[in-house]
C-alpha cells in the first residue's frame, strides 16, 4: 500500500501524489478503501481510486540510483525491431500501458532513430510515431524530474543528448 504524499505513477495519468487514504466516497463501494491522488501535472484535479485497483497500473516511482541506472542503460536499450506500421502500433500502445520505464525508453528510441532515417530520406515523421513520442516522453521525463528534482525539459533534453550520443 502506497503512503500519504509518496509520488506514483498512475496510468494514463502519469505521476500522481497520494493526497489521502479513505474509505468514506459516497456512492462508491462500501467498505472499500481508496486513494486520492493529485496528478503532477494537473494539480486541480483529483483520481479516485481503489487501493486493490487491477485495471490500472499503479507503481512506486523509481528511486534515484534506479533513475541513474535507466539513464546509464539508454544506449544498450534495444529499439522496437518492427517494420510494419500495424504491428508497430500496438507495441508502442502495449510498452506505454505497462508503465515500465525501459519500454517508454525503447518507443523514444525507436521513434527517434526512426524519425532520423526518414529525415534523412526526405521524409517528415508519421503523426502515429509523434503521439507516442510526445506519450512516452511525458511519462518518462515527468517520472524523472520529480525522483531528481529537475524541470521536465531538463530532462527530455538529457534523454535526447544520450540518445545522439549512442545513435
């Protein structure tokens, strides 16, 4: 069971912190213990979720020393080997729902080495290859920035210079 304000990753929602522990929601399951949880990147907001939620992948953040290991891995992390843009589809849609942070790491790099193979040949990014870019980089780059206390563009930017560097 998570803490009262430890951050975690939360879904679609991404970094979230556990405002509060309850069990008093009207109207929803009697008995059943909930979170509430604040998204980083949606202060206004509030997710009300069961503690035993299965439907939705909820983890500890990463500590620091795991950030800096997932950050040293960058350049022997392999990209997504898929040439057809189906399949690629749903393995970009299947590593962002896991909440693993390797698998967000293999989408940017693929779409990235991607994105300079069809620059180099004359050709713009494909609208698919950029949703998940931008899905995987939120996800990612917000984790990191709250673990090192860092701007999220900080981070983005760095993840970008290691993925240069190993290209």
């Amino acid at each position: 069971m998570f803490q009262i304000g430890e951050y975690i990753q939360y879904g679609n929602s991404g970094v979230c912190k556990v405002d509060a522990i309850t069990q008093n929601i009207d109207g929803f399951g009697q008995g059943k213990t909930f979170y509430i949880l604040i998204p980083v990147e949606n202060a206004g907001s509030r997710i009300y979720t069961p503690v035993d939620n299965e439907k939705v992948v909820m983890r500890r953040l990463l500590t620091r020393d795991e950030g800096r290991q997932l950050l040293q891995k960058i350049p022997d992390i392999p990209e997504l080997g898929i040439s057809d843009d189906k399949t690629r589809e749903s393995r970009y849609k299947e590593a962002i729902l896991s909440g693993n942070s390797e698998s967000w790491i293999q989408v940017i790099k693929t779409v990235y080495l991607r994105q300079e193979r069809r620059v180099a040949q004359g050709r713009k990014i494909t609208a698919t290859d950029e949703r998940y870019l931008r899905s995987a980089e939120d996800r990612l780059c917000s984790e990191l920035a709250v673990i090192f206390g860092k701007e999220k563009g900080q981070v983005k930017q760095f993840i970008r210079e290691k993925l240069s560097a190993s290209a």
